[in-house]
C-alpha cells in the first residue's frame, strides 16, 4: 500500500471518528470495496457455481458496513484485519439464513469423512473417487455432486476445524504463540511436521488448491485460472483434501487428548 493511500485512508477515519459524517462513511466504504471483493472471491471456493459471486460480495458489504460502525481507530487494530471478520462472518450468515442445508445433508457429511478416514487407514494411500464410492455404495458421478453439497453444508474449512478445536487445546497458533515451555514447543513442532506430513501425501492437484488457498491465500478466480480448471472443481477438490486432513487431524488430536 503506497503512503499516499495509507494518508488518505487515516484521514478519512479521523474525519469520520469526529463527525460520523454518512458522506466520510460512503467515502470508506468504496475505500475499502476491493477488500469485500478479496473475500468473496475467497469464499467463493466452498460454492463454485451455486452461488453467484455478486451475491457473496452483496451480502459482505453488510459486514464492511457493520465493521465501519463498530471500528475503534484507537485500538492498535488494523481495520483490514477487523473488517475481513466481520465481512466473512456476514456473508456466511447471509448464505445459513437461507438454511437450504438439512440435517440429512450434514449426516452425510459426517458419513463422507468417516468414509474418507477409514479408507486411508485401510489403504495406505489417498483414496480415489471411485473407491470412495464404491464404500459409500455410489456411483462416482453421485460423489463428485455430494462433495460439493457437503463443502456449502458445512463450510469445510482447515481454518474454522482448528478454530473449532481451540478449547481442546488443539489450536497451533495459540500454541505458537504459548510456546515458551520445552514442552509445548515440542507440540508445536509435531503439529507442523503432521501438517506437512499431511499435505504432502495429498494427491497433485488436491496439494496444489490447498497450498494456493491457504500458504498464497489467493481467491478461487485465481487459483482455476492457474490450475486451468473450473471454478466448481476447484472447490471439488479442496472439499476432498480437507475431509482427508481432517482426519489425520482428529488422530494427532486424540494422540495429544
């Protein structure tokens, strides 16, 4: 970010902070568009073509909205960190409140990952589609759409699995953060090495997506146009590579549990 704009930009929440002036909000709110954009486009993976992305980026101007009202500039918070929450957690809401997931499509979620999990135990190696769908007793056609309806059920997401597990103490970066003892710095290293373990044995293009999304944090736009694939098997095949870490995952959480 040039100074010039990094200026501009604290002007305008000085003016704003004093005055709360509806013209200096309009004025951040196009500021600060591009960001909304950012992470529509990031979130676009859990929907390829399901949802539109105009209307990802429609519902988290709402957030960017809220975030603005509720910006402090006299914590030592960067705004685009602050806001990208409250943006994702808006577009999130938007899309549960439609509430177009039924219990029975979360069930067969859970029924995939067991599936994924027990599999690779079995094999050895990373399963494919059609052995995964011979155990769940489908055709392979039949798996590629449940994966995409389990990835916008469930939002799948490496992130929101370690955030979810942070009370079991199961959260690598508090532990980074925390890693002052010989002991923990120990789980900290063990957790990076399973990690890694993990993403390694993925298969080619699942490691790929995986490595684009959340190492260069690019956008599903981005990462198609590299990969020179659709959009909605893009988001196919980051589904299957997060059911497959998960369940190493929950093995390393039981070995520290």
């Amino acid at each position: 970010m040039s100074a010039s704009v990094l200026q501009r930009q604290q002007e305008l929440w000085k003016k704003y902070s004093e005055t709360r002036d509806p013209g200096i909000k309009e004025e951040l709110i196009i500021e600060y568009a591009d960001l909304v954009k950012y992470v529509a486009g990031r979130l676009s993976i859990y929907f390829g073509s399901n949802v539109e992305y105009d209307d990802l980026v429609g519902y988290g101007i709402f957030g960017l909205i809220d975030a603005i009202d509720k910006f402090d500039i006299n914590k030592k918070v960067k705004f685009e960190t602050y806001a990208s929450l409250r943006i994702r957690g808006a577009i999130i809401d938007s899309i549960r409140e439609q509430d177009w997931a039924p219990r029975s499509l979360r069930k067969k979620g859970k029924e995939l990952e067991k599936a994924y999990f027990e599999l690779e135990n079995e094999l050895g190696h990373s399963a494919s589609d059609q052995e995964v769908a011979d155990k769940l007793g489908i055709s392979v056609e039949e798996l590629n759409k449940l994966l995409q309806e389990v990835n916008m059920s469930q939002m799948i997401s490496l992130e929101d699995y370690l955030e979810q597990n942070h009370e079991t103490g199961f959260d690598p970066l508090a532990m980074q953060r925390d890693a002052n003892m010989p002991e923990e710095r120990m789980e900290v290293v063990e957790l990076k090495e399973i990690l890694s373990e993990a993403i390694e044995k993925l298969p080619e293009k699942e490691r790929m997506v995986v490595t684009l999304y959340y190492y260069e944090e690019l956008t599903l736009k981005e990462i198609s146009m590299i990969m020179n694939v659709s959009e909605s098997r893009i988001s196919q095949l980051h589904t299957k590579a997060i059911l497959r870490m998960r369940g190493k995952l929950e093995r390393l959480k039981s070995a520290i549990l």
